[in-house]
C-alpha cells in the first residue's frame, strides 16, 4: 500500500474502532482454528510455522493484485478490513472502561481480568502496577504491533502478527501444540513484537516523564545484564510503570496517589491514546514528506 492509503485505512480503523466497540464481534477466527487443527491432526504435517507464512503469502498476493487496479480503492478497502480484522481481538478501550465503571470491587477484579494479554495466564491483582503492566503487555498485542507490521508490511503484515499471536498465545490455539513448535511459534511472536515494544518505548518517554522512562530502560537493562538486542521485553512494564507514576505524580490527570489502581488505569489508558496519536502522526509526516518531495 501506498503511504497515504496506509495513513486513511489506520484512521478509518482506529475512529471505528472508538466509535462503535461492539464491532469486535466480528473478528471471528474460527476457520484459523479449524486450519490448525487440520493441519496438527494430519500425518508428516510440517511446522505450525508455515502457517502464518502462508497467510502473509496469500494476502500479500491479494494485496499486490489490488494495488493498481481502479485507482487503489480496491487496495484501501482491504487495507482497512484487514487492519479492523487483525485490531483486538478484544477492544481495549472498552475493556479499560468496564473496569474504570464498575459499580463495585467484585465486579471491578472481574473486569480487569480482561486486560490480561495472554487469557490464560495468573489472575490479575488489582494492584497498580500489574493493572499498568498488564494494559501495556495488551496494547502492545492489541493496537501498536498491528499498527507497525501494517505500516510496514501492509494487510499482510497486520493478519500474519494476530495469526502468529494467536497460535502463540491463546489458550485454544497452543493448547493443541507440542512444546517444541510452542516455543518456536513464542519466539516468533517476540521477534514480531522487538521493534514495536521499542517505538512503544521511546514514544512513551515522549508523552510522559522523558528523564524518568529513560532512566528506567538503563536501570532494567543494567540489572539485567543482556543489552538491548534480546527477546526480553520485560522493559516494556518496568517503563510503563515508571511513566504512569510520573505522568500521575505530576498531576496530569484528576489525582495524583500512584497506589490508586484506578487512577493509575485511567492515567494508563490516555497515555497509551497519546502514544497511538504519536505514531499516527509520525505516518503523517511521512505521507507529507513524500509529496513535498
């Protein structure tokens, strides 16, 4: 896709998105599920690997057959319903307001077990920084490495992400795996998610407390001793954390007591709009660039 049709289809997608939540509905990956399955269940069947291979082969293909034709409109709307299809699965916006609604503190941890990025993993405590933790981990999953690999790759890029995330991670997809192609299928999703977890980073530092968030990605690597050309994105929750608590200490939002998981929630929630605007912004002045030039 060309920049400018990359920039209206993130724009239509993220603004439908926002507007009409309930559309999440229709992301149904059933025929991925009955693909697997077949595939898992047949003999001398290859690597669960080829699978979204094949899916990036098939909807590049797609994609490149579209690009000309009646003037890219045709590209554009596959540009857009792909990006919506590979957006979520779950909206989370609307999971971060059903736990900043709930009437009560049942329903509230109920509530935020939907932030969790894997659904099988430990239930969530309603505490502040696993709340923060744990919205990052989803928006990295569910907006900013769809955003990237569709900025990158095009619709392919997008769907070949959410395949590789759901046979990774979600519990109806992996359970099916031996552990050898598991761990190679989790290896690939955190080679996938390396760069956008990184520009997630930086960007973070932008809309928050630069010195603090930079500080934080030091200290963690320093602990941690491996540099920053590894598959340990654990950094991502420790910055986060470290944003938030300064975004909220300096009173952006409405309070500023760091140990009240709903103010850190809610604080986390527009940081995280502001990072999505960054990069929007940043494609933007890509497509100027190119007309300019």
């Amino acid at each position: 896709m060309h920049m400018a049709q990359t920039l209206l289809a993130v724009l239509l997608v993220v603004a439908a998105a926002h507007a009409a939540p309930d559309l999440a509905r229709l992301r149904d990956f059933s025929w991925l599920k009955q693909w697997s399955a077949r595939w898992n269940g047949s003999h001398g069947a290859p690597s669960p690997l080829w699978l979204p291979l094949i899916v990036l082969a098939a909807c590049a293909l797609v994609q490149a057959a579209l690009q000309h034709a009646l003037f890219g409109l045709p590209a554009l709307a596959l540009g857009v319903l792909v990006l919506f299809y590979s957006w979520g699965p779950r909206d989370l916006g609307a999971d971060i307001e059903a736990v900043l609604k709930a009437p009560d503190s049942d329903r509230r941890h109920a509530a935020a077990q939907g932030l969790r990025p894997v659904p099988a993993a430990e239930p969530l405590a309603f505490q502040s920084a696993p709340l923060v933790e744990a919205t990052f981990a989803s928006a990295l999953s569910r907006w900013f490495g769809v955003l990237f690999w569709f900025v990158v790759l095009g619709p392919a890029g997008a769907l070949a992400y959410r395949v590789v995330q759901l046979l990774a991670r979600h519990p109806s997809f992996a359970a099916e795996l031996d552990a050898a192609p598991r761990a190679r299928l989790e290896r690939l999703a955190l080679i996938l998610d390396w760069a956008p977890s990184h520009l997630m980073a930086l960007t973070l530092a932008l809309a928050t407390e630069f010195d603090a968030v930079i500080k934080t990605w030091r200290d963690y690597h320093a602990a941690h001793g491996q540099g920053y050309f590894t598959l340990d994105l654990g950094f991502l929750g420790a910055l986060a954390r470290a944003g938030i608590d300064a975004d909220v200490i300096a009173g952006d939002g409405y309070a500023t007591d760091v140990d009240d998981p709903l103010v850190e929630l809610a604080d986390a929630h527009t940081v995280l709009r502001r990072i999505l605007y960054v990069w929007i912004a940043l494609v933007a002045l890509v497509v100027v660039a190119g007309w300019a030039s």
